[in-house]
C-alpha cells in the first residue's frame, strides 16, 4: 500500500519533516517514491510548503495519509479544496470557497485565546492582587505610626504638665523647709553639750570596774587546770587494768564454742590448741564435716 507520512530530518530536539511518498513496508529512512512536501513546526520559520498537484495525484490514485498528514492537510486546506472538487465546483467557486474559508479560520484563530496566554492572564491578574494588598498594608501601617506618634505626644504633655506641677509645689514649699533646717540646727549643739559629760563618766566607770573583775578570776582559773590535771592520770590508771580485763573476758566469752566460728577457723584453733584446753568446745551441735575431722585427729594424737 501507498503510503503518504513524515520523513524526520534536520538534528537533535530540532526536528524538520519531508512529506513524502512510500511504500508501507519500507523503513521510515528507507527509499521513498517522491517528495510532495515539507513541515517545520520547531525553527524560527515554522513553515509548510506543499505540492498540491502530486498530493491530490497521489490521493486520486489510491494512497493514504497518515494521522499526521492528514491533520496537515486539512490544516492547510487541501482536502477541503479536493472535497470541492470532487462536488463538481468549478475553479472559481474553488477559489472563492477557499479565500472564505481561511478568513473564517484567521478571526477564529484571533478569537482564540492559547493556554500561554491563560497563564500570562493569570499571573498579571495575582500580580495586580500582590501589589493590592501591599499597598493597603503600607497605608494601614503608616496610620497605625501616626496614631502611635500622637498618643505619644499626649503622654509626653502630660508628663510636662505633672513636671511643672511638681515645681510649683516646690517652689511654695522651699520657705518653710528652710525654717525647719534652722530649728533643727540650734537644737543639735544642746543636746550634744549635754550627752557628753554622760558618756566620759559612763566610760571611766567600765574601765574601773575591768580589772577588778579579771583580777578575782585569774588565779581560779590557774587553780582549776592544776586540779585537772592532776585528776587525769588518777583517771587512767584505773581505767588501764579493767579495760584489759574486760578484753580477756570477751575473747574467751568469743571463741567458747566451734559453732561460733566458722570452719576453718574452728579446726585451726583445734589443731593449735591442747586437747585439755578444749573440753567442751566442740558441742553435739556440731555437724560440719571440716571440724569433726580435725577433732577425731586430735582425739587420736
């Protein structure tokens, strides 16, 4: 089958199409019949030029476009103008359906608002807004400053005023200040003439009375560190004795029985000692092994 579709040409993400004219069982670089067209949608001309002629000859023989040719096609008016043929118009009817047609699409296409220019739409519009609202919070801040400015102006006057009130009062008050100072002045010298005999007299009478006292104290205290120390070794001496005594009783009260002890000790203390000294200290509450033993042995020696 005859096929017309796109040849891709030109580079890498710049791609130009031929139109041309194949077999379908060819490869889409591979031979080709004839080249009808061409197609750029991506470089800077963006242009379409086709042979309208061979296109609608090869169309009449039986060949058919692919998808994107066909869109194409009918983008530029060819089927539209095959369509008009094949009804029997003649050239100038043609002509005439074609030129009313393509204005038709120009204002259409005029009227038509691209999803590029929604976008830039959109973002005039939130830019409009963004400044809106900038603008209402400066004008909300600068009369929130102006009404913080008087408010402190009012506190300011009223803290002048406080001020020159305090100064009037003082102002009428310095008189009898000053009289009150002088009062305070000629009493201060009679009262310190008269506190000051007291005071030298008050003085003599402690230092008078020091020394007797220390005086009496003194060999008291001399006698009683002498009786103390002479209590001391007394003290001791008798202590010594009944404190060594007391230990012996411990020690023997201590080591009276092998169950106080624990094993080991109880068997040292058996093979260390002789066998008349331990009458009585191994009971028949003993049962440890360790012990019983070192007993037997020292019965036997």
């Amino acid at each position: 089958m005859i096929k017309i579709r796109l040849q891709r040409k030109g580079r890498i993400r710049r791609p130009i199409y031929h139109i041309v004219v194949a077999d379908s069982r060819s490869p889409r670089d591979g031979r080709i019949i004839e080249q009808v067209g061409r197609y750029d949608g991506v470089t800077e001309k963006k242009e379409t030029v086709l042979n309208e002629d061979r296109i609608m000859y090869w169309l009449d023989t039986g060949a058919q476009p692919t998808d994107s040719v066909r869109k194409i096609l009918r983008h530029e008016g060819v089927l539209y103008k095959r369509h008009l043929m094949m009804w029997g118009k003649n050239e100038q009817e043609v002509e005439a359906a074609l030129s009313e047609w393509k204005a038709y699409r120009n204002s259409k296409k005029e009227d038509e608002v691209t999803h590029r220019d929604q976008v830039k739409a959109a973002l005039a519009a939130e830019e409009n807004e963004y400044k809106t609202q900038v603008s209402q919070k400066a004008t909300q801040a600068a009369e929130d400053r102006a009404a913080a400015e008087k408010e402190a102006a009012k506190v300011k006057e009223a803290a002048e005023e406080v001020v020159e009130t305090k100064t009037k009062e003082t102002a009428v008050e310095e008189p009898v200040a000053e009289a009150t100072t002088e009062e305070v002045v000629e009493e201060a010298p009679v009262e310190t003439a008269v506190e000051e005999p007291v005071t030298e007299a008050t003085t003599e009478e402690v230092v008078e009375e020091a020394p007797v006292e220390t005086a009496v104290e003194e060999p008291v205290a001399e006698a009683t560190t002498e009786e103390v120390v002479e209590e001391a070794p007394v003290e001791t001496a008798v202590e010594e004795p009944v404190t060594e005594a007391t230990t012996e009783e411990v020690v023997e009260e201590t080591t009276k029985t092998s169950t106080d002890l624990s094993a080991k000790e109880a068997a040292e203390h058996i093979a260390s000692s002789d066998l008349a000294d331990l009458e009585g200290f191994v009971t028949d509450a003993e049962e440890r092994k360790t012990v019983l033993a070192a007993w037997e042995a020292k019965k036997a020696e």
